[in-house]
C-alpha cells in the first residue's frame, strides 16, 4: 500500500449532511448563524430572533397532528404538462428535477389526523415544490382534501405558501381559482369550518382566492402576504408604501387577518377553535 493510500485510509468519513456546511443555519431575520439541529428542532424558527423559516409539510404534520394519529392523503392524478409547454426547460423536466428534490408529487400535500383528540384534514402548500405554484394538481388535491372533511365530519385546515398560479399550466391553472372557491362553498354548506394558516410567502391567485376564504384567518408572524409586487403597486399609485406593507402584522392591523399565531403555539391555538367551531356547529343544528 503506497504512502497516499495509507493517508487516505487514516482519515475518517464524513457525510454530507455532516459537514460544516450543513450543520448551520443562516438566519434571514437576524443573520446569525444557529446549529442546523437546534434550528430543525425548534420547527424552524430562529431561537435568536423569532423568525419564522418555511417548513415542509411532514414536519408541519408532525408539529400539529396527535402523535400516531395522522397519516398521508393518496396524491391525486392529474395530466400532467397539458399544454405542452417550454421555457427554458421542458416543463416536465421542471416536475421531475421538483419531484425530486423534494420527494413529493406537487406543491399541497393532505393529510387526516386528530389535533388534541380532534379530527381534522390539513393541507400544507410546500414553496419548495416550484414555489407552492398552483396548477392542476394544487386544485385536485385542495378538492380532495375538502372531500376528505366532509366524509369524516371535520374541518379542513390549509397551510399557504405560494407565489402564485403556475405560469406553465396557463389559463388551466387559472381556472383551479373558481374550482377551489366551489370546493369552500361545499364545506359550508356542510357547515364544516375552513381555516386558513397564511405563512410566509403567500401571493398572487392563491391570495386572491381560497387564502382569503375561510371562516378564521391566521397567519404567521412577519410573512409576506401580497397579491402583487410592491415595486408594482408603488410604480402604479406613485407613493411610497409603509415599510410593514404586505406582512401578517399590517394585514391584522386593516382587519384582513384575524390572529397572528407563533408556530409554537399553533397546535393548541387551533385545537381551541376548532372544538368551538364544532361546538358552535352542533348547537346550531340542534
């Protein structure tokens, strides 16, 4: 065995995930640096400064839901890249390297479970998912989680995280705005609750539709909530707009939200109004 191969023997492995640069985290509130498992464990918000990071869903489902008691809705089919179309990249090519990376079929993932003995259906939009667009597969799965309440007689709760449709479904993906508003409509009429959680960022045709449809409205401390850019609006109205424009905190403030929630305190928060809602719901049918 050569001199080098007995150096390169010597030295232990390292994986990945354990190198210095995967084991820190930059905060974007403050930008100090926080052990990347220290961040993880406290569901990814800064222990320094408060701020809320985005999260996906399975650790969204395993913060809210009763331990063991949650499972994963079945992924709607859909057709996928129907109007053939091409940037850049292929669309397809788009879906799968997004596929890939985060290990699910598209941007809203559902899943049922109980909240403190609760049941309920919760959808969590993932921005890592080319951005929490909204395109048909968004609005099958937002059906399909509407459904999923109705059938077991529980509210269905919505995660936001978009920047808005998804360009390369086109006009298709436009029409998911009043195919969803239909899905609200029969929660309703089921007399069902429909919470909306706005998190960090949501915007465009998902603001302008189910984010801002539901019964109770809560959002996450300091995420920006918009349906168009602020560069556009100032350019439009010729004003420069508060610094606080566009977040959870001026939302509350004009009455557009109605409670702004640390993601700590999200469990027991939404355990508490879904038993009144439920409460409120039995009452009124007897």
């Amino acid at each position: 065995m050569s001199w080098l191969n007995r150096v390169r023997n010597a030295i232990p492995f390292v994986a990945k995930r354990e190198t210095s640069e995967h084991l820190w985290h930059k905060c974007k509130g403050c930008g100090e640096m926080v052990f990347l498992k220290e961040y993880e464990d406290n569901q990814n918000v800064c222990p320094n400064c408060g701020h809320h990071g985005r999260i996906r869903p399975e650790p969204r489902f395993e913060a809210l839901f009763d331990k063991g008691s949650w499972k994963m809705l079945p992924t709607p089919m859909v057709r996928e890249d129907p109007l053939k179309f091409r940037d850049s990249k292929r669309y397809v090519d788009r879906l799968k390297q997004a596929r890939q990376a985060t290990g699910e079929s598209d941007a809203l993932i559902n899943a049922i479970g109980e909240i403190e003995k609760q049941k309920a259906v919760i959808g969590v939009q993932d921005f890592a998912f080319m951005g929490g667009s909204m395109g048909l597969g968004v609005g099958e799965a937002f059906i399909l989680g509407t459904k999923a309440a109705i059938e077991n007689d529980c509210p269905y709760i919505i995660f936001t995280a978009s920047g808005g449709a998804r360009m390369q479904e086109g006009i298709l993906s436009l029409m998911q705005m009043p195919k969803m508003t239909v899905g609200v409509e029969r929660l309703k009429a089921a007399g069902l609750p429909y919470i909306v959680v706005l998190t960090d960022p949501t915007s465009g045709g998902v603001m302008a539709s189910y984010a801002l449809l539901g019964d109770l409205h809560l959002a996450e401390p300091g995420a920006t909530l918009a349906f168009t850019g602020r560069r556009v609006i100032e350019n439009t109205i010729r004003e420069k707009l508060p610094d606080d424009f566009q977040t959870s905190e001026y939302l509350l403030d004009h009455g557009m939200v109605d409670m702004i929630v640390d993601r700590h305190d999200l469990r027991e928060r939404l355990s508490t109004l879904i038993g009144y809602l439920m409460a409120n719901r039995q009452d009124k049918a007897a």
